[in-house]
C-alpha cells in the first residue's frame, strides 16, 4: 500500500511539474497603471499557445521589478523602462542586471509627466530647482526617470517618494510644489482631475542633454483637457519593454518557456491591436531596438529568421 502511495505521489507530482513547465511570472505594475493592463493583454491573447501560461503579478515599479526578475523563482519576465539599466551603470558598474538581464522587445513608448498647481511660480522643469517635488515612490521607474533628468538637467530638488495617488493628494494640498511619475498617456489615473483642482502639466522641453536616452513627445489637449491650457505641452518619452530573467541553459524548461513565449508574441503581434487591447499596443513594433540593452538571443533568431524568409 505504502509503494501505491508513493508511485501516486509520484506521478502527481511529476504531472504538476510537467504542467508548470510552460508558466511564464511576469511582473508588472500598481493596479492603476498601464503596466498591469498590458500585462492582461498579454495573458489574454497568449494563454494556451502553445500550451503557454502567462501569470500577471503586480510590481512597484522597473527598479523594482530587474530585483524581482533577478531574485523571484517565479518571476521570468517584467515591464520596465529602458532608462532603468542606465540608472544601474551610474550607480553600480558591476550589477549583476547588467550581464543576467535582457529584453524581448519594446512594448511602447510612456511619458514623464510633472504637475504643478496653476498659481505657483513653476513654468517649466528649470523652475523644480529647489522646490518640493515627489519623484516617485521608491525603486519605482517614476523615481528613477525623474532623478536621471533632474540629473540631466542640472536641477536639484527636495525630493519626497510618494506613490502617484499620495503624491496628488500631497500636491492639491500645497505639501509638495510639484509632482513627476511616468505613465503611458492618456493615463486613467489622472482620470478625475478637474479643472477645479487647480493643476496644470509643466513643459519639459527636450535637449541634447536627454537625447541619448530619451525621446521628444507632447501631450495634447485631448489627452489631458483639465491640465493643458495652450493646445500641447512638451515632454519626453522612454521605452516601456519587457525584461526578461537570461542566465539559464539552453536545456532547460525555463528556458524553453521563454522561447516559445518570444516565437507567440510574434506569431500573435497583429491579435494586440484589436481594439479591445489598450491603445499603447498601437507602437508595438517588435523590432524595435533599445540602445544600451541586448536582445534575448531567442527573439533576436526569430527576428534574424523572419527576415530572411521575407
């Protein structure tokens, strides 16, 4: 009886073991972000190809999330910004996310937004110097882009690390003069405010001094009519890409996982356009390149494959 246990204990387990091997963690953000709903899309559209499971999880943010994908079992993947890996060189040459990170592809593009109340002194980015400016909560990509332009950008604050719903509340009160955090535009969490609550988005006009991580992009009126009063206001963008966990064997089902999951995404790129899908999957172009990150060599095949058979 003893041995007919065991052999079933045996088999369940080995059957449970087979089954998770085609799971894919993917990290992604707070509920109210875009991360988290591009998070859903790809598990939506990519569940059960090719036996595939992908399982979203809520992150706090890209500094947060290479931890994560360096250090969680059950975290192969996360959402990111691109500048992330540059806020690692300056501060850690010798990171271990340098050499065991790399990237899928790049989602989409999301920008910085600052906020600031109409009747203050703030004009533009210059005017922060010295001020008190939410950065973002800690190890979020919001603290880490911010900090990288005011860095940049030569401007020192006093920097408070609020998350984006705390940071609001702390600016409409006159607690903070001003607030930054990155997000896909239109971002719903900017959803209800009013022209009441007396906001306004600050220009961030670009330079030479961003152009090597960073691009050019505006809001418009239409994306936010309650904090833009002359039609655009400028800002700049950073790629929104999927990191993904690469120091394994190529012989392992993890890893095997992670290849078939590239070869689904681009078998399936044109299913995330479907109106159903957030709009940021309308920049989704899967060749795009990131500077300053490698490719997963299982993506850069496909991509290498794809283009010879065109």
């Amino acid at each position: 009886m003893l041995r007919n246990f065991l052999s079933a204990l045996f088999l369940i387990t080995a059957t449970c073991a087979s089954a998770n091997d085609n799971d894919i963690g993917m990290i992604t953000g707070n509920a109210t972000g875009t991360y988290v709903k591009i998070g859903a899309d790809l598990s939506a559209v990519l569940d059960e190809t090719d036996n595939l499971r992908i399982i979203p999880m809520l992150g706090r943010g890209s500094q947060s999330n290479i931890h994560d994908i360096l250090n969680l079992d059950y975290v192969d993947m996360g959402l990111v910004q691109s500048d992330v890996l540059t806020q690692i060189r300056l501060t850690d040459p010798n990171a271990p996310a340098l050499d065991k990170i790399s990237y899928i592809a790049k989602i989409y593009n999301e920008e910085l937004h600052v906020l600031a109340r109409r009747d203050s002194n703030i004009h533009s980015i210059y005017d922060l110097s010295g001020k008190n400016v939410s950065t973002g909560g800690t190890g979020s990509g919001s603290e880490s882009t911010s900090r990288l332009v005011l860095k940049f950008l030569d401007i020192s604050v006093s920097e408070h690390h609020l998350r984006h719903t705390d940071a609001l509340e702390s600016l409409k009160s006159g607690d903070i003069d001003a607030m930054m955090f990155v997000a896909g535009k239109p971002t719903a969490f900017l959803n209800g405010v009013t022209v009441g609550d007396n906001l306004r988005l600050i220009p961030l006009p670009f330079s030479a001094l961003l152009a090597s991580t960073y691009q050019p992009s505006i809001f418009e009126s239409d994306d936010y009519p309650a904090l833009i009063e002359n039609g655009f206001v400028q800002t700049i963008s950073v790629g929104a890409i999927l990191a993904v966990f690469d120091d394994l064997d190529e012989n392992t089902p993890r890893y095997h996982a992670l290849a078939a999951f590239c070869d689904a995404l681009l078998k399936n790129q044109d299913a995330f356009k479907n109106p159903a899908r957030h709009t940021k999957w309308q920049e989704f172009s899967p060749r795009a390149t990131v500077p300053g990150w490698r490719r997963f060599l299982p993506m850069a095949r496909l991509l290498a494959q794809s283009e010879t058979v065109q």
